[in-house]
C-alpha cells in the first residue's frame, strides 16, 4: 500500500467518525437542522480523501489493492456529493426527505 492510499483511509475513517459523533449528539448545543448541516459538513473532507484514493489505486500494482482503492474512491465520492446536495437542500430552506 502506498502512502497515498494509507493517507485516504485514514482521511476517510476520520470524516465518518466524525459524522457519526456529530450526528449521534456529541455536539449537544446544536439544533436538527445545524447537527444535520454540520455533520454533512464533515462529509465534505472525503473530497480530498477520493482523491487521495484515486491516486494511490492508479500507483497500486496488487489487484486487490486496486480493487479495494476504487471501491473505496466510488464509496468517498457517493457520500460527498449526498452530502454536498444535502447542503443545499438546507441552505435553500428545504428538509432532505
């Protein structure tokens, strides 16, 4: 594994950590709708995070390490462009269903 790929797993394991705690009320001060922006704002750090992966599974020569680095890049992008519509529903006054 190279360092590209160590470095966007750590990144991404990071990012869901850290929803999962916003959203599961860590942050107690915050409202419905501020946890539910916030904890989609942490989702936006899996941006660089597929990048990361992307770059290391292009440099990866073992077939499950390439494998598991575009799964793990198509996983990122899902979430951060969930979360990045999310945002916008909230920002223009509409709930996510």
């Amino acid at each position: 594994m190279n360092r590209y790929s160590a470095i966007g797993y750590v990144v991404t394991a990071a990012a869901i950590a850290a929803d999962l705690a916003v959203l599961s009320g860590a942050v107690s001060s915050l409202d419905g709708t501020s946890t539910l922006l916030v904890g989609q704002a942490t989702l936006l750090a899996l941006i660089p995070a597929a990048i990361l992966l992307f770059i290391g599974a292009r440099r990866s020569t073992g077939r499950v390490h390439k494998f598991f680095g575009y799964s793990f890049f198509a996983f990122d992008v899902l979430l951060a462009i969930s979360a990045c519509v999310a945002i916008v529903l909230i920002a223009s006054g509409q709930e996510p269903a």
